[in-house]
C-alpha cells in the first residue's frame, strides 16, 4: 500500500478524550468520487494512538501534533478502506490490536506523513 487513494474528507465533529483511556472521535463527510458523498465516523482508542507514537519513534518518523496526527489517521484508514475494500464502513474503530506489533502499519502510515508537512 504505497498511495493511498486521494479523497475529500471534511470533518464535521470531534470529541477528543483527555484521560488516559477512551475513544477519540471524528466525524467525517466524505467525497469518494464515484462511491459518492457519505458520512464516516472513525474512533481512534488512546491505546492505540500510544502504539503507534511509539512505533514511529522507533521508525525515526516524528509524527504531528497529537490533534494533527488523529485527524491525519482518521482521514488515512478512511482512504485505505476505500482503496482496498471500495467501500467504507459507517464507522470505522481503531483499536490496539489494529496497530501491528511489527510496526507495518505504523510505517506506511508514516511515509504519508512527509507528504503533510
């Protein structure tokens, strides 16, 4: 997975959990072109955004502000499963498990990064 398919993604809301646990949640209202308009929210655990900031240091990839780099994931998973399954999900749920421990899927998220900067 090299390119990510290019999309719109305008997001509409956000809730954003302080603590040291829960759910970050984005709405989002999405331009997929032929696959038309649509409505995704994407919620991202506070576990997982810990992994993956983790796996990218380890990668030598610094990644963005911590709003910055959940919106960038979000609007990320919501391309790649457009990419890879031509739909998406109303809800997509980004868990601990989801994050590899081989830092694959920290890795190709992070070659986007460079291209946000």
């Amino acid at each position: 997975m090299s390119s990510v398919t290019q999309l719109r993604a305008v997001l509409m809301a956000a809730e954003l959990q302080n603590g040291r646990s829960g759910y970050h949640r984005f709405l989002f209202r999405v331009d997929g072109g032929r696959a038309g308009m649509f409505n995704v929210a994407v919620q991202i655990s506070e576990d997982a955004y810990r992994k993956l900031v983790g796996q990218l240091a380890r990668a030598r990839i610094h990644p963005l502000e911590k709003v910055a780099m959940l919106k960038h994931w979000a609007r990320w998973e919501i391309a790649r499963r457009l990419e890879e399954e031509g739909t998406v999900p109303g809800t997509i749920t980004i868990a601990v498990y989801d994050v590899d421990d081989s830092g694959a899927y920290a890795t190709a998220l992070g070659r986007t990064l460079s291209l946000t900067r």
